[in-house]
C-alpha cells in the first residue's frame, strides 16, 4: 500500500513527516554543517515559524519545539583527528604478548 500525502509519494520516513505536517524538519533541527551567523538567522525563523503554529496548530507547534530542543550531534571539524591524551602504560604494550615457555 502507497502512502500519498497532499499528491505527493514521500520516499523517506523524513519526507513523509514533512508533507504530514508541513514543517521543514531542518529548519527546525539544522544542517549537518553551518556557521554561527548561519545558525542564528535560521533560529530566528524557527521562532518565527514556531509563534505562527502556535496560533494554527498547536499539535504541530509541540513537535516543531521539540525538533528545536534537540542537541545536535558534535561534529570534528573535518580533516583533524581527535587528539589522544594520556600516555600508554607498560602493561598496555604488554597486553598482546605471551611467552611460549
């Protein structure tokens, strides 16, 4: 069985969300990658957005503010490894080796 929303065939959980509901979930969520400046301006019209379905749809409004209280995931910036501290200690080393008596 299809699922169709307003006409339209989503392929992704994602999409389906989005046509179900009518909410940009990146909006509210972010991008992968995005500057400070960036991030700020699209929080601005999550807010915005946000104000607005709460007036229209509050149902919508809850999930959309729960999309914004989500923690994004920490991202390495790219190219650069993550950085080990601590030294190895002896027995580290030691740990795969075995003497054959």
């Amino acid at each position: 069985m299809k699922s169709i929303v307003a006409g339209r065939e989503p392929v992704t959980a994602t999409e389906f969300v989005e046509l179900a509901l009518g909410i940009d979930l990146e909006l509210f969520t972010g991008p992968a990658v995005e500057s400070a400046m960036e991030r700020a301006a699209r929080l601005d019209v999550a807010h915005e957005v946000l104000a607005e379905l709460r007036e229209s749809d509050p149902e919508a409004a809850a999930y959309a503010e729960s999309l914004l209280r989500t923690l994004p995931l920490k991202r390495r910036p790219s190219g650069r490894r993550p950085r080990i501290t601590g030294r190895r200690t002896a027995q580290a080393h030691m740990a795969g080796s075995a003497v054959a008596a």
